[in-house]
C-alpha cells in the first residue's frame, strides 16, 4: 500500500508553482500535482545514474520535474522522518 512522505513544490519556467503529495511503494514514488489545474502526475525510480522517469502519463513530462522531485525525496531521506 502506497504511503505519503511530504507535499513537493516544483517551480516551472512558464512561472507556475506545481504542488503535491510524493507518495511511495517499494522503490518507486509517486507525484501527483493538486495546486494548479495541471494533469501532471508520474513515477519515478532513482538508479545509479539518478533520478528517471518510470511511468504515468503518455505526456512528456520535463526531466527538470523528475530531477526537483528527486531532490526533494533525497533531503526526506537525509531528514530521517
């Protein structure tokens, strides 16, 4: 069963703040944005190249979205909550 860990922020170049839960299953975490009327939501897996995509939706989601995310769960790991 998927368990939420924090809200992300994610800042885009058009000046939209994108907002919402990362949840987590295994290894792979989930983000789901629920400030703005954006569909955007993905998967993401860290491998020993960094964070990837590794589902959602057939949209192009910008590597950018991936790599703040990424960061955010690495400094929720580092906090130990």
């Amino acid at each position: 069963m998927p368990r939420q860990l924090f809200i992300a922020y994610i800042n885009t170049p058009e000046g939209a703040e994108l907002a919402g839960p990362v949840t987590v299953e295994k290894d792979e975490y989930l983000f789901v944005n629920k400030n703005t009327a954006d569909d955007i939501y993905f998967n993401l897996k860290k491998s020993a190249n960094g964070w990837h995509f590794s589902g959602g939706p057939s949209v192009k989601i910008p590597q950018e979205f991936i790599d703040s995310v990424g960061a955010q769960i690495d400094e929720f790991k580092k906090s130990g909550v």
